[in-house]
C-alpha cells in the first residue's frame, strides 16, 4: 500500500472517533431528557394516583385471648395464677372471588410531556363460608370475638374515586378507611353483620369499585376460584405478573383479557394460615409476659402474601427516547457506511475528497440524531424521523454535487443515503428481526464493495494512470 493510501485511511479513521465525541454528547442527552421525562410522569402520578394494586376483599376477625397460666411467686414461694390478654386477629378466605372491570384511559399533559391514567370501574362479588366459632376447635372460652370486618388492599387509597358500599344478602353496609390489618396494608373495611356461631356461616358479598391508577393495575386472586374479566379501550396492553390470561383480544379499539385461578395455583390459603397460626411459643410466651399487645403474625411470612398477582400495564409502543437511544447506536456503522461510500467513489472515479470534507458531512450524520431528539418531542417519533432524515440527505445531496462535481454523482450518493436511512428505520421499528436485518445489511454492504472492486489495483492508488502520463508528455512536446 503506497504512502498516500495510508495517510488517507489514517485521516478518516481519525475522524470516525472524533466524531465520536458529539455522538457521545447526544447519547447522554438523550438519558438526560428521557430521565426528565420520567420525573415529570412521576409527579403527575404523584399528584393523581401511582399503579394499583388489589388485594381483597377478605373476612377479619379480631379477638382478645385470656392466657391463665401458673407461675411460682419468689416472695411467698407460692404458685400464682396470672392471667394475660393476647389479641390478634383470624382471617378467611372467600370461596369466590369474581371481579368484571372496565379501565377508561385519560391523558394528563404537563409542558410537552404527557402521563397516561386509567379509571377502573370494577363490580366486585362472591361468597365466603366461615367455619363455625371461626375455626377455633380448643380453649374455645378463653376467646372473645369482635365484630367481623371485610377488608380490601388497595395500594393507592387517593384513587379512590368512589364511596363504595358493601352488600351481604339485602343489607348495605358503608366501607370506612384502613384494613385494620398489618399486611393487608393500605385499603377500606366494612363490618359485617354477623356473629360467631356453632354453626358454619355462609354469606354472599358485592360491591362497587371505582379507581384511579397510572401505569398499571394488579389483581391478587384471593378466592379458592378466581375470576377476573377486564376491557379497556387501551390498544397496547402488556399483561405481566405470575399469570398469564386464559383468554384476550388485543384490537385496535382496545383489549379484554380473561383471568381464572385456584387456591391450589396461588398457595395464598398455605401463607395466611402462617400469618395467622399462633405459634405454640408465643403462647407460652405471653404468660411471661410483657407485651399484652403481642400479635401472633410473623412479618416476615406475611411479607410473601400477595406476591401471587396478575394484572396489565398500560405500554406506550412510540417511546421516542427509547427508540432515538437506539438509533443513535448505530450511529458509528452510519458513519462508517457513508465515508467507506465516500472513499470508494475516491477510488473508483478518480476524485479527491478532502478530510474537511468527510468532517462536514459526518457532522450532518451527527447532527441528525440531534434533530430527530428534538423534534420527536413535539412531533412524534415517525415524521420526526421523516424530517430529520429528509433535511439530513437534502443538505448532503446538495454539497455532494459539488465535492463530486457531478449532479448525478450526487444525487444517486444521496439516494442511497435515503436508503440506509429507510433501513435503520426498519430496523427501530423491527425489534425481533434487528439483529437478523443488521447482519444482512452488512453483508449486503460487504458485497457489494467486493463487486465494485474486484479489478481495482489497490498498489496503483495515488500512483499517475498509464493516459495521464502520455497526456503530460504530449503537453510537453506541444509546448516545446
């Protein structure tokens, strides 16, 4: 390879990471804007309601369990009797849990940064049975019962955007605020309008539902037979936690999804009895005694309940931050395609293109992933893409013709810009084939320079041609 050949290669390859600097500049733009996007939509969640979660509804029992134990007294040397109050709570399962909903989606705007919200408008029913005395078979006397509660977890309370009322049989009853259970979290509960009984008990249940959420909305599939039915206007559902629909539509009005599940997929009856199972240990602990407050749920197990869910988020497929990160890692292969275009019209054609002139059009390549950033905020991705791309091979069509002193020349240079720029639009769009789009891209690239240069003699690059000699010694003659 002959001396200027080299010194040419080395100038472009210095370039392309030059010109690694701006493309740099313009990746860590996009993370900031794409990062000042996200605070925006957390603070209008914040404002509004944050993703919901449904846990419920599920029957609470409170008690108070009088503990009589012996213990010897060190004064007298006498053994005392010494009672201690234990109070803690049982909790039940229903048998069905059955949930129909409908989520309406809003847009709230805030600058040219817009969040996506749902009203869920859900009617909720089924059945409970509880055991008789509440499942306690032993020293049943030692406990007193309160009235029976029915509590619903709804993870964002603010989203509430109704005054739902409980219905057991024909009579209403008012939810009030809190769950009045540790795991259960935040939430509403209602008293129930029965006793403890000898007697198995066997109730129906509904009410109405109505919150206001962002982003996403999850079910906990609480009863021993789960059913839960949803449609939503939202074309571009992604349905996500630890069960998939039995059955979905996905069209371009919207979507509906069919859950079902059992207590024997979900473990959740296995996990309450571990919240709730007063260990033989506490008991005896409590006649020791210190803490009359002592409840027998372990934090630890019940952090686990719930954690069986499914539900659907509400995806935005134009993300025009993701997909300008995208575009802009290929940037460097862009570069790279058009100066190699470049340096073959060089070679073949017998044209000399400066290195400025390789720097100017890779800062139009450069500059383009700043406008397509820009513009895709106000516009949206796809004719952001349209006008960036558009302005980009119009500026270097026209310079073109002018470095390579041909109209047509530059015109088909910039027609086949147009197309790598409709093939990296292909390939942001085709996630699942871009791999295989970008290797056939290559390969297509590869060959065809082999093609172009089969007959090229790379050791005569820079070297006069055999007719540019004669034509100088002829000049010679005439002028002599």
């Amino acid at each position: 390879m002959n001396r200027h050949l080299g010194i040419k290669l080395g100038a472009i390859a210095l370039l392309i990471v030059l010109l690694l600097i701006p493309l740099l500049m313009i990746d860590g733009l996009v993370d900031e804007r794409q990062n000042y996007r996200d605070e925006v939509l957390q603070d209008i969640a914040r404002s509004a309601s944050y993703s919901q979660q449904l846990t419920g509804p599920l029957v609470v029992v409170p008690y108070t369990r009088t503990i009589r134990g012996w213990r010897l007294d060190k004064a007298s040397q006498q053994r005392v009797l010494q009672e201690r109050e234990v109070r803690g709570r049982l909790y039940f399962l229903p048998e069905v849990f059955s949930l129909d909903g409908q989520m309406r989606t809003e847009l709230r705007h805030r600058g040219i940064y817009e969040a996506r919200l749902f009203h869920a408008e859900s009617q909720v029913s089924g059945s409970f049975v509880l055991p008789a005395n509440y499942g306690i078979t032993s020293d049943l006397g030692s406990y007193r019962f309160d009235d029976p509660l029915l509590a619903v977890g709804i993870s964002d309370v603010r989203g509430i955007e109704n005054a739902p009322k409980l219905k057991v049989g024909d009579e209403l009853r008012d939810f009030q605020p809190g769950t009045q259970s540790q795991f259960l979290g935040n939430g509403v509960h209602a008293v129930l309008p029965l006793k403890a009984s000898d007697h198995e008990q066997r109730f129906d249940y509904a009410f109405e539902l109505s919150l206001l959420g962002s982003s996403r909305l999850d079910i906990t599939p609480v009863g021993r037979d789960s059913q839960v039915n949803l449609v939503s206007d939202w074309p571009h559902p992604s349905f996500g936690g630890e069960f998939l629909p039995t059955e979905r539509s996905v069209t371009d009005q919207g979507f509906s999804a069919r859950w079902r599940t059992s207590f024997f997929a979900t473990n959740l009856e296995d996990q309450l009895r571990a919240c709730t199972a007063p260990a033989q240990a506490d008991v005896a602990r409590a006649v020791e005694a210190v803490d009359p407050d002592t409840s027998h749920a372990s934090s630890a197990e019940c952090s686990e309940f719930g954690q069986h869910r499914f539900g659907v988020a509400l995806v935005d497929p134009v993300d025009q931050y993701l997909k300008t990160d995208r575009a802009v890692k290929y940037a460097l292969l862009f570069i790279v395609l058009t100066f190699a275009g470049f340096f073959l019209f060089e070679v073949l054609k017998r044209l000399s293109v400066h290195p400025i002139q390789y720097a100017l059009v890779g800062m139009a390549l450069a500059l383009f992933y700043l406008l397509l950033l820009s513009l895709s905020e106000h516009v949206g991705f796809e004719l952001a893409y349209l006008l960036s791309a558009g302005a980009c091979v119009g500026l270097i069509g026209f310079y073109l013709c002018h470095v390579l002193r041909s109209l047509w020349r530059g015109a088909g240079f910039s027609l086949g810009l147009a197309g790598l720029y409709g093939m990296l639009y292909a390939l942001l769009s085709a996630e699942d084939y871009a791999l295989l789009m970008g290797s056939l891209l290559l390969f297509g690239v590869l060959g065809g320079v082999m093609v172009l240069t089969r007959h090229l003699d790379w050791y005569g690059i820079g070297k006069p041609r055999a007719d540019d000699l004669e034509f100088s010694l002829e000049d010679v003659r005439v002028q002599r």
